[in-house]
C-alpha cells in the first residue's frame, strides 16, 4: 500500500476516534447523576413528600461558601410518627450541593422534616435544601463505544508506524 494512502487513512481513523471520544464525553457528562425529589428553603421544620420508598440524601444549597451547615442536626419522621433511619453522608461526592444526611425511606408517603442549630442570627432565605436519588449507571454502551473508539485510534497509530 502507498504511504501516503496509508497515511490518509490513518489520519482519518485517528479523526474519527478522537471525535467518538468527544462525543462520548460529552454524553457522559450531561446524563444527570442524581434525581431531584423535593426542593425546600432552609427552615427549621417542614413537610416533605416521598413519591417511593428507598435511600434519599439531604443536600444543602449554598449561593456562596459558608459554614451553615456544619453542626446541624436533621431528624425526618414518619405522619404517623415513626422516625426514619438516617445517619450523615460522608463521602465527598459533591455533584449537586452539599450532601448533609442519608437516609432510608420505608414507604412512600408525607414525612417533618425537622433541623436543629440552625443559626438564629443569619439570614436563611438564600439557602436551600434539596432530597435526590443517586441514579444507577446506565451508560455502558457510551462507555464501551470510547473503548472501541480508543482502541480504533491505536490501531491507526500501529498502521503508521509500519
């Protein structure tokens, strides 16, 4: 084969699997992590209404950067006044807002949410509170066609450099 075909083609594999990476990024990074159940303003005690049971995390939404939300303490109880099993998040998956507090939701349905030390002092009308679902993975294919496109590019990269 004539270098200079070899060379073309190996150009235009290399072009193609650079831009099915981009793209696969791209898809990626747009597919939402997290399902947003409840949107909220800070306040000491309200209502908050679970359309299905599971595990849902409290996170925090600060307009800025501030120390609000350290030391709070958040307890969530059933209409019927069960209290529902919680405890603090503590990984550093910060995605959407500040995650404050796990908890598992036994069955759909109204459940006080109720905080503790909230700061008498300060305004809290530019904060909020948001409930989410963490979303299963469901980008395998995405993922396996920036394999396939990674391995496309190498593949253009040996045929050169014969």
């Amino acid at each position: 084969m004539n270098s200079d075909v070899r060379m073309a083609i190996g150009i235009a594999l290399i072009g193609v699997g650079v831009t099915a990476i981009v793209i696969c990024i791209g898809v990626l990074t747009s597919r939402p992590l997290r399902e947003i159940i409840a949107k909220m303003p800070l306040a000491p005690e309200q209502w908050v209404t679970f359309p299905s049971a599971g595990t849902f995390v409290l996170h925090g939404e600060d307009p800025g950067w501030s120390l609000i939300f350290l030391g709070l303490r958040i307890s969530l109880q059933a209409a019927d006044g069960r209290l529902v099993t919680g405890f603090r998040w503590t990984t550093e998956n910060r995605t959407y807002g500040i995650p404050l507090w796990r908890c598992l939701i036994p069955e759909p349905g109204r459940y006080y949410l109720r905080i503790a030390n909230l700061p008498s002092d300060r305004d809290l009308s530019p904060y909020g509170l948001n409930f989410a679902r963490t979303l299963p993975f469901r980008s395998w294919g995405t993922l396996s066609v920036m394999i396939a496109a990674a391995l496309l590019i190498l593949a253009a990269v040996i045929m050169l450099a014969v």
